[in-house]
C-alpha cells in the first residue's frame, strides 16, 4: 500500500479525530480545578473524546448521508440543552463555552474528511487558544473603552463597507483619480496608523522614548518629532535619548514608505527596494549612535517614560482630509507633468516636504502618471528629504534649541546619504 493511501484510510482518520478530541479535552480537564480546588464543569478528557468518536462513527455509518450524523448532533444537542438548564438552575452560572466546545467536537470528524489536514489542526488551535486566554480576555477588555469599539466600527466600515461599493472609473480623464483609488490610498493610510495606535496603546502602553520613537514614527514621523522635542525641552542633562528616539521615529518612516510601495506598487517595489533597505540601515545606525551616546553618560537605570496625547487615528475629519489632499496631489502633479515636464515633478517633489507627504508620496507610488520609474522614486525621496529638513525645524523649534546641534548632525547624515544614493541609482 502507497503511503498517499495510508494517510488517507479510515484508520488514520479515526487515529486524528481521536487524538483531536483528546487534546481538546486535556485542555478543559484544567478547568475542573480552579485554585487547586474542584469545580464541577461539563465533561473531561474522556467525555470529549468519546463526542469525537461519536461523530466519527455516525459520520462514517452514513456512506456519504449525512443523516445520523445529523440526527446525532440534535441528540447531543438535546442532552446539552438538558444539562445547560440544570447548570442554570443549579449554580446561577450561565457559561456556554464548554458545550460549544462539546458540538466543535462533534464537527470534527466531517472536517478531517471534507477538508485539508490543515483546517482541521487550525480549528483545534483555535479552541485551545481561545480557552486558555478566557482571563487574559477579561483583562484586556477591562482596559478598553467604548469608543475603541467604535474605532474598530469606523474602521470596518471604510475598509469593508464603503471601499468595495466604490467605482474604478476615472473622475478627470488621464489622472488616473478614481473614487476607488482615492479612498483606497485612505483605507490603507488609516490602517497602517490604527494599527501602531493600538501597539502604543495597549501592548506599550507605558514604554519608553525609544520605544515611543519607533511606533510613533509608524503613525506620523512628524508628530512624533514635536512630541519627543517638547519634552526634551523640560529635561536637563543629557538628552541623547531623546535624539536617538526621533531617530527612531525617522528609521520607521523610511520603513513605512517601504512598505507602501509593496502595497501600492510591486514592480517599482522590487526594482528600487535595496534604496529603501539602506535608508533604513542608514536612519537605524543614527539611532544607535546616539542611543550609545546616552548609555555613556548614563547616570541612572531609571526607564523615562513619555506620555503623550493618545489621539485617535480614525477621526472622519482626518480620513476626509487625507483624501482632499490625496485628490489635490494627484491633480497638481498631473498639470506639473503636463505643463512643465520632469522638471515640474522634481521642483513640486521639494515644495510638497512642508506638508504631509504621504498622500503625495501614495500618488507617485500608484503610477498613473507617464513617467519613469526612476523619476517617481526621485521625487519620493526628494520628498523625504524636504520634510527631513522641516523636521529638523520642528525639532530644533520646539526643544528650544537644546537638540539642534544632534539633530542637524543626524539629519545632515541621513539627508548626505539620501542624496548619495540618487546620484549613484538613479
């Protein structure tokens, strides 16, 4: 007998259904004992691997009718209703999990059938998952508050309601402007920032500046930027933490704007990637350079904390904005192109650094202009180091000068290297 025909007989089926139900019920024999002391709960190893081998056998008496297997299930089901209603009356305890669990149990002979090996396995993980985090679950919901559910609906709704009802056809012939397109590039801006506003949020919630410096410069390198200068402007001594962090912040923007041209553009993704790569490389060794810099005149092991307004990423006004200034951008550089060639796009490129540069930078990673691809990295990146410089600006500015030798140091580097890198790729 093959091997193919071995792993598919009824033995080892049988043999998977079996050990299945076993570990699921290992998982809930743990929940007979709470504090070392017994509680009465629904089944244990034995009962759930008996419903699994139940389900097998019923599964397989039909030759292909589901109905015992059917038949079976409503019997179960009837069995556990009766002992769900004397747990009520019984103990005031209204928990459905472990019945749940029992019917998911039942299910899993036609799973192992009908499906690859993988749904199966995947099923049980959840299960155990899903049992052993119950606490975890408690605690996590306990920290949230009602408006992140409402953040959460926000974000379901533009990403899986309105963009997919949107049309592809083009408001302004040749732009490439599509509704699609436009909320598209929204969806994606605003999910890349949810989710770093919900690490900050609840998985670091008290972390410290580097820590702030890397998840921040996922959400705005810019904001980042002021918060972190406005706190080292109250703080005496060193304060190469507190460069290092923006740094950080400027290591993660370069990564992001990676990152958006895989989603938007995987061509020019693959082509012009090692670009990307080496400004991260370069950004991430200015960090460390000043990380070093401050554990050398370190004076305490104390961990600073940064506390800063936790503002929510998917405000309507800010999703509206961004696709205002997405339909901007891509108009201005349409008509740049068009009246004034390449050399529009590169002076345009070098303006647009004052503002937010991610609805422009989002335009030229889309591609609906004719230009070259090396043209629209050009502009990128001199994009970037435009808005490198008024970074430096805020920086300086708002840390009332305390960080403008540092930073002009370290932006002076990554800028030097930015513009070397166009000279020799592009």
């Amino acid at each position: 007998m093959e091997t193919a025909d071995i792993l598919s007989s009824d033995l080892v089926k049988f043999v998977v259904v079996a050990l299945m139900s076993l570990v699921i019920g290992l998982s809930q024999r743990k929940l007979f004992f709470k504090d070392d002391e017994p509680i009465h709960t629904f089944g244990s190893d034995r009962t759930f691997t008996l419903i699994g081998v139940l389900g097998y056998i019923l599964y397989l008496a039909g030759s292909g009718s589901l109905v015992p297997f059917l038949c079976g299930g409503a019997t179960l089901s009837m069995l556990l209703i009766v002992y769900y209603v004397h747990k009520i009356f019984r103990e005031g305890s209204y928990g459905f999990t472990s019945i749940v669990i029992a019917l998911i149990t039942y299910c899993l002979a036609p799973i192992v059938y009908e499906k690859e090996p993988w749904m199966a396995i995947l099923i049980v993980v959840a299960v155990l998952i899903l049992t052993e985090m119950k606490d975890k679950f408690i605690q996590f919901t306990k920290t949230m508050n009602d408006e992140e559910f409402i953040n959460l609906a926000k974000f379901m709704i533009i990403a899986g309601v309105i963009l997919p009802i949107l049309p592809k056809v083009e408001i302004i012939e040749g732009t490439g402007l599509t509704p699609y397109s436009i909320w598209l590039a929204t969806v994606v801006i605003s999910g890349i920032s949810y989710a770093s506003y919900l690490v900050k949020k609840y998985i670091f919630k008290d972390a410290g500046v580097i820590v702030t410096g890397i998840l921040g410069g996922i959400y705005s390198s810019t904001a980042t930027c002021i918060i972190l200068a406005k706190k080292a402007k109250d703080k005496n001594g060193d304060l190469s933490e507190y460069v290092s962090a923006i740094f950080c912040a400027i290591t993660m923007m370069y990564f992001k704007m990676m990152v958006l041209l895989g989603i938007f553009n995987m061509e020019l993704m693959k082509r012009f990637w090692h670009l990307f790569a080496i400004m991260i490389v370069a950004s991430a060794l200015v960090a460390i350079f000043f990380y070093m810099k401050k554990m050398k005149n370190k004076e305490s092991g104390v961990v600073e904390q940064v506390e800063e307004e936790e503002k929510n990423p998917l405000e309507f006004k800010v999703a509206i904005l961004f696709a205002f200034l997405f339909i901007a951008f891509t108009l201005v550089t349409h008509y740049a192109l068009q009246y004034f060639g390449d050399s529009g796009l590169r002076v345009l490129s070098i303006i647009v650094g004052v503002t937010d540069i991610n609805p422009f930078i989002i335009n030229l990673f889309q591609s609906n202009h004719s230009v070259e691809a090396s043209l629209l990295i050009l502009a990128a990146f001199q994009a970037i180091i435009s808005n490198n410089v008024v970074k430096w600006g805020y920086g300086t500015f708002f840390s009332g000068k305390k960080l403008l030798k540092d930073l002009l140091l370290g932006y002076s580097v990554i800028c030097v290297v930015n513009i070397v890198l166009l000279f020799i790729f592009l």
